[in-house]
C-alpha cells in the first residue's frame, strides 16, 4: 500500500478526517518553512546561527508545527524568514461560499 493509499484509507474515518483538516495551516505553515530554508541552500543549524539560536531550537520549531502542539509567535515567524532571506506575509483570505 502507498503512502496515498495509506492517507485516503485513514481519511475516511470521521475522526481522523477532521483532525487531519484542523492542521491544515499548520502544514501549509511548515511546508511554507522548510521550501524556504531549502530554497536559501540553509540546514536548520546555519538558520539557528542566522536568528542567535541553537540547531535543537529550530527542529522543535519544525517538529512541533507537524504534530500541531506548538504554534510559533509571528516574531519567531518574521525572524525564520528573515533568516532564510524572506519575508513574513500574513493575509485573511475570504472563505468560498457555495452558491446555490
């Protein structure tokens, strides 16, 4: 069985469903992340250099936006992407409504 397969399989359960849904941003979030970081060519412990951190700071940033435990301050935010040559752009984008 695929990775995919395994995911579409676990997704028709309820529950999972709507736990995976509700991590959504934080997924985006993270993919967000680590594109930018492997974009600049940086590994997590030249990104902790360039903020004044440790290495061990960074993964747990990265791990704890996976499990959705941890939700990083967006001064954190604007110094990660400050770090991995980027800027910090946060929007409200309006939810699609169905027309009937």
């Amino acid at each position: 069985m695929t990775h995919e397969q395994l995911k579409q399989k676990a997704l028709k359960n309820v529950d999972v469903k709507k736990e995976y849904d509700d991590l959504d941003l934080e997924f985006q979030l993270l993919n967000e992340m680590l594109h930018a970081r492997k974009g600049a060519g940086l590994n997590q412990s030249q990104v902790a250099d360039l903020m004044g951190t440790k290495q061990a700071a960074i993964t747990r940033l990265e791990s704890a936006l996976s499990s959705g435990l941890h939700s990083p301050s967006i001064a954190t935010l604007k110094k990660y992407a400050l770090a991995v040559g980027c800027h910090l752009d946060i929007k409200f984008v309006h939810n699609k409504v169905a027309v009937s």
